[in-house]
C-alpha cells in the first residue's frame, strides 16, 4: 500500500533515536580493547552494538526506510562529534599534576584510521540493513518478519563487520587474528539478534499499535544522502 509523507508526531521515535545514538556511541568507545568471551574474540563494543541493528529493524518496519535514514544520519553526526572531541580534548596539553595523559590516549585517543573505518562501516552497514528490511517487506507483502529481522542483519552485519575490521586493522593484526575477529564478530552479532527475534515482535507489533503505523516503502528514493523525509 502507499502511503503519502505526512508530518507526523510518534510517541516512541525520538525515544528509539535516542536509544539508537546511545548505543552506536558506547560501542564505539568500548571497541577500544579486543576481548576473549567463551570462543569468541572480538572488539568490546561487539557486545552491545548489535543493539544498534534490532533498532534500526524496528525503525524500518515500523516508520518506513526514510525515517530510519534520519535516525542512521544523526548517529553519523553524534559519531563525528564525538571523534572530534576525544581528539581535541587529547591534543590540548594535560594540566600539571594530571598524570592520565598516556592512559587517555590509549583508550579515547581514537586514530584517525579507526575513526574512518568506524564512520565508513556504521553507514554502509546501517544502510544495506535498513535497505533490505524495507525491500524484504514488499516482497513478503509485510508477511514473516523474522525473515526480514534476520535476513537484513546478515548482509548488513557482514558490511560492518568486514569494512571496519579490515580499514581499522589490516596491516596491525595478525591475518589469522584480523580473520578470526571479523568471524567472531558476524557470528556473535548475528547470533544475538536472531536470538532477540521474539523481543523485536513484540516491540513491533506493540509500536505498530500504538503508533497506528505500519509503513511500506513502495515509493521511497532509497538513496542514503537523501535527507528529507
């Protein structure tokens, strides 16, 4: 069905936005040191990033591909902001009897290389995610939601992880090491948000409901530097 683009206001997006932006900030900052949890080896921010993507799904399904483009194009914003300010903050010298200037710079002093690798991995990732959730609907006619949940999060958790583990490490990490990071990471991500299938339904349905939204984007432009709704 098509819908006309209306201003409207929602209960919950702003609240989803900034949950989304949240997330995408901490693992950012917690990617920081690459950890051992059971078989998995992966950077910290593997643990609540997946989050980000059961909010970008829930986004698409319920309010359409265009609004979730707005929210993936504010966490952009806050991430570059972010960057800029842990940079500043590092270049500027340390006051006398501060003695935390080497521990700052290896945990927030974040190089210019990791900065690319995260922004270039967060937007084509969010993106291909947010792009098949949308197409998967058409064509399911809004029919199987978990194919569409877990369908978008294996094309756009495998853009993530791959681009950023490689931009960020190729080069400093071991081959066996860079390889064996980018596996863990897909398959832990991937892993955790096919076991939150049933919590994503009842969110969706629950927001759908409440929200009298239920958005199909039959006409949307799916160009990722689009910024009007």
């Amino acid at each position: 069905m098509t819908q006309e683009k209306t201003a409207r206001t929602y209960q919950y997006y702003d609240l989803i936005m900034a949950a989304f932006v949240a997330v995408l900030l901490i693992s950012n900052v917690a990617s920081t040191k690459i950890l051992v949890l059971g078989p998995f080896t992966f950077d910290g921010g593997t643990i609540l990033f997946p989050i980000s993507y059961i909010f970008g799904d829930i986004l698409t399904e319920v309010y359409g591909y265009a609004r979730g483009r707005r929210v993936i194009h504010v966490g952009f914003v806050a991430s570059v902001v972010m960057a800029l300010v842990f940079a500043l903050v590092g270049a500027l010298p340390p006051a006398e009897g501060w003695d935390h200037q080497a521990a700052y710079d290896a945990i927030l002093g974040i190089t210019p290389r990791i900065v690319l690798a995260s922004l270039i991995a967060y937007f084509a990732g969010s993106f291909s995610n947010s792009w098949v959730m949308a197409r998967m609907k058409i064509m399911t006619q809004g029919r199987w939601l978990w194919t569409r949940t877990i369908g978008s999060t294996l094309v756009g958790q495998g853009v993530d992880t791959a681009l950023f583990v490689v931009i960020a490490f190729a080069g400093i990490l071991p081959t066996g090491l860079l390889w064996t990071v980018i596996l863990s990471n897909y398959v832990f991500k991937c892993g955790l948000e096919a076991l939150m299938t049933p919590v994503t339904y009842r969110v969706v349905n629950g927001l759908k409901r409440v929200e009298d939204e239920d958005y199909y984007d039959i006409e949307t432009d799916f160009s990722p530097f689009v910024t009007e709704l």
